[in-house]
C-alpha cells in the first residue's frame, strides 16, 4: 500500500519563489542607500491530534508559540562589497536564548558571475532548504530535508554566481561551491578536515528549473581503531512555475559511515558511537495553484527512509519510514503579510513486518509579517 501511495503521489505532484533560489541570505539587499533593517515573525498554532494519556491529559499539548522571529541588517560598501547579519530572537518550540544566524561579506568583482562570501550561512544543498522561511509553502520543511540537509547552516567560504545571457537565456547556469566546518551554526570546527557543498541549478526556460546537489564530509574525530564518521549527501530537483500553477519535487539520498543525527533547523550535529553504514533516502512533491483572489491551495507529499537509523519527528525518537501528506492553503494578504493553514497526515513504515500506525497527525496556522 505504501507503494502505491508513494506513485500515486509521484503522479499528481511531480515551486519556491525562483526568484530567490539562488540568494545566499533570506533577503537581498535592496538599496545603496546605506545600511536596512530587514526582518520577519511568524507567530503559530499547532494542535496535535496525539491521544490523550492514560489521566485524560493531552499526549502533546496544542500550543501558541512563535516559529521564527529575525531581525536583521543588509546593506553595501562601494566598491562591490555587500553584508548581511541576521538574528533569532524567538526561543521555538525548544526554548533557548537569541542567537546569530547569519553573517557574511560577499565581494562581488566580477558582478554576478562570480562573488566570493565569507562567514555562516546556508549550506548550498538542497532546493526546499534553499528556498527562505519566509518562502516555503508549507509551514514545515519536508522530513528528508530536515535530516539529509543537516546542518542548515555553517561556517565557510562560498563561491556562487549565474550566467547572464549564455545562448541568449538569462540565468541559464546558477551556481554555488563552498567549504564548511561541517560543524553547524556558531561550531569552529572539531577536525582538520572541512566539508565540500555544491549546488548547481539549470534553466532552459523561465518555467523550469533543473538542480543538483552534493555534500560530503568528515564528522568528529578518529576513533581508537583510526576510522571516523563520514556523511555524504546527493539531491536533484525539478521546479515548474507556468499559468499560476506551482510544481516541485526533490529526492534525497545520503550514506552515513556512523549513525550521524539529522534535524537540521538552526542547530549543528550530533553523533552516537556506532560506525554502521546508514543509506537513506528521501523526497517530496508539491503542487500548487494560485488563484485570482490571493488564495493558493496547495498538497504536498513527503517520504523519508532512515535507514533503521534513529531520528526525530515531532519530537518523538523513531527508526521507520515516515509518509506524510500536507493540505494546505495559503492567504497573501499582501506583499508582505500571509497566513498558512495545514493539515499533516502521517502514515508510519513498518518494523519487522508490523506497520506503525500512531496518532500524531497536526494542525497549524502561521502568519507571517515581514518588514
């Protein structure tokens, strides 16, 4: 049954706002005019249909929380010299206290063909983790990205630019090449060697985008016996922007040497002391329509094979396969302000044979303003 769910999904799915894939920060600067405050808050609901305990009391209560709220400064020096520092200051579902997101100098001599960056930001792996918060078109990233992806973001150099009128097509070839820690967000690195991240994106019309994606790298330290975790991480992608209809999909495949946790977020890494090799594999499809009274429904299909590997998924520690289908609808109120309702429907893998079915499907509801 999950077989023909997974190609029936495939069918009716098989699209980020493009005009932001290749940005290496959430906003672009949008001015000479010095220095400008740029930000955005995304207050939410999520009600969890988790059961009750055995007291009456909610397994996992609904709560009003805030996702993401980040205030920040971009701006740019002449000649050819832009910056870009971005801050968390909302505490999420996990608590904790404000911390840096972003921070980097791009210098540009070569226009858009060629910038060089240095500091912390995204990985450039992955089109759904490419595509800003602000942007996503549903409420949460798809499960394979949230652990294939990992970590979101780092510290390095980055190389990235795009073709300008290569055989007469703008923005044929985008690109984006750095080297990492492999540590995650705010981590000096642990080891003497760095991870490799690449992106590559073709556009042979306006409509359609082709991506590929690669990361690799070391993970900690040898080991007594001298061998050390290693993860490597592939993705390709496919977007599709014609007649206000919006169709996106990315598979996902990584090998761990070592069981290596995922759950990108904002946060780095962490490892278990096993050196296992893990093959997971996941992807998702999207499709969506947007319709003359600013409203956008939208179905989204998700799968994530972990392998046997541990992982989390709203909040609860498992080791199957993970379905989920997204009902949503999207309401822009205008340019800058949006509301997002979606339903998820989960459908577990099997263990030994057994299928793991459990209540944990959820509602939400985010609005977004950004300045």
């Amino acid at each position: 049954m999950k077989k023909v769910i997974l190609f029936v999904g495939i069918f009716f799915l098989l699209v980020s706002n493009t005009n932001t894939i290749f940005a290496q920060g959430c906003v672009e600067v949008s001015s000479d005019d010095g220095p400008q405050l740029v930000g955005y808050i995304q207050p939410q609901f999520n009600y969890y249909n988790f059961g009750s305990k055995d007291n009456g009391d909610a397994v996992k209560p609904s709560t009003f929380f805030f996702k993401r709220a980040r205030v920040g400064i971009v701006g740019t020096i002449p000649y050819d010299v832009s910056y870009y520092v971005m801050a968390e200051f909302s505490p999420g579902l996990g608590g904790g206290s404000p911390y840096l997101l972003d921070a980097f100098v791009t210098y540009a001599p070569f226009g858009k063909y060629l910038k060089f960056s240095l500091g912390q930001f995204k990985s450039p792996f992955s089109l759904e983790l490419n595509t800003p918060c602000y942007a996503l078109h549903t409420i949460n990233r798809s499960t394979a990205v949230n652990e294939l992806a990992a970590p979101f973001r780092d510290i390095g150099l980055m190389l990235l630019g795009s073709s300008d009128s290569l055989f007469g097509i703008h923005d044929l070839i985008s690109y984006k090449i750095a080297i990492l820690n492999g540590t995650g967000i705010n981590h000096i690195d642990d080891n003497s060697n760095k991870d490799i991240a690449a992106r590559l994106v073709i556009a042979p019309w306006e409509w359609l985008k082709v991506g590929g994606s690669y990361r690799t790298g070391f993970v900690g330290t040898k080991d007594i016996n001298d061998e050390q975790k290693k993860r490597t991480r592939t993705a390709v992608d496919l977007t599709f922007d014609k007649w206000n209809f919006m169709l996106q999909g990315e598979y996902l495949i990584g090998k761990d040497l070592g069981e290596i946790a995922g759950g990108g977020g904002c946060g780095g890494k962490s490892t278990t002391a096993t050196l296992n090799t893990y093959d997971k594999s996941g992807f998702w499809v999207a499709a969506m329509y947007m319709t003359p009274w600013n409203l956008q429904p939208i179905v989204k299909y998700e799968t994530f094979d972990p392998d046997g590997g541990a992982y989390a998924y709203q909040g609860v520690t498992q080791t199957y396969d993970q379905n989920t289908f997204t009902f949503g609808i999207n309401y822009f109120i205008n340019d800058w302000t949006r509301v997002q309702v979606n339903y998820l429907y989960n459908s577990e893998g099997k263990t030994n044979g057994v299928v793991n079915e459990y209540d944990n499907d959820t509602f939400m509801i985010q609005v977004q303003a950004k300045f």
